[in-house]
C-alpha cells in the first residue's frame, strides 16, 4: 500500500476556473506515458478539478486533439 504525499490542487493555486479542452499542454501534463488520466494521488487535483478535467481530456479525445491510446 502506497501512501502518496498530500499536494495542493493546481487549478486552484492559480485560480483556473474553467479548465479549457483546446489547451493540449495544459492536459498532456496530467496524463501518462500512454494517454491515461493520472489519479488525483499522483497530481494533487481537488475532487471537483479532477472530475472537470477528467471531462476535458475525453472531450479533448473525441476532438482528436489528444490521444486514446499510444
């Protein structure tokens, strides 16, 4: 069993409200090697950001602006 260190939300130190699906950088930074949504353990996200940008990265897959799988 893994324990992961508590870390801050990035959307919410910046105060991002809106979490755009056109910003391909922005959401290939919580991603993996092969195109998964990493867990909010691995990058810090707030429950309400993770589930917001869990919605941005699929509707950003459908765009084909990300991929499913490498």
């Amino acid at each position: 069993m893994a324990i992961f260190q508590k870390k801050t939300c990035y959307f919410c130190e910046k105060k991002i409200k809106e979490i755009d699906y056109l910003n391909g950088p922005l959401l290939h930074n919580f991603m993996d090697y092969f195109n998964r949504i990493k867990r909010r353990e691995h990058t810090g996200v707030c429950l309400r950001h993770q589930k917001r940008l869990a919605q941005a990265i699929k509707r950003s897959r459908h765009v084909a602006l990300c991929g499913f799988v490498r």
